[in-house]
C-alpha cells in the first residue's frame, strides 16, 4: 500500500505524522519483527499454560 492508497482513507496528516515517526526505516522490517514479537509471544504463552496445568 503507497502513502497515496493510504491518504484516501486517512486526512494527510495521519499520512505524514506516521511516515514521520517511521522515518527511514524499511516498513517491512518493522512488519518483520512486530510479527516476531507476537509469534514469540504467543508461543511463550502457550508454553507457560501447559507447563502450569
């Protein structure tokens, strides 16, 4: 999705602060590891309920 896709649903300042805040970073790699938190997180979770029960 480009930043023009996006400004049609949001005003263009949303658009701009959230380019802003990301600055330079690829937004793949973010994607990549929020995606690896949650997996880590899930599956520690997981972990956790089965050794307790």
């Amino acid at each position: 999705m480009t930043v023009e896709v996006l400004s049609h649903y949001y005003s263009q300042s949303v658009v701009d602060s959230i380019v802003d805040m990301l600055g330079f970073f690829p937004f793949g790699v973010l994607l990549a590891v929020l995606g690896w938190v949650l997996t880590y997180t899930v599956h520690a979770v997981l972990r956790f309920i089965r050794s307790s029960s």
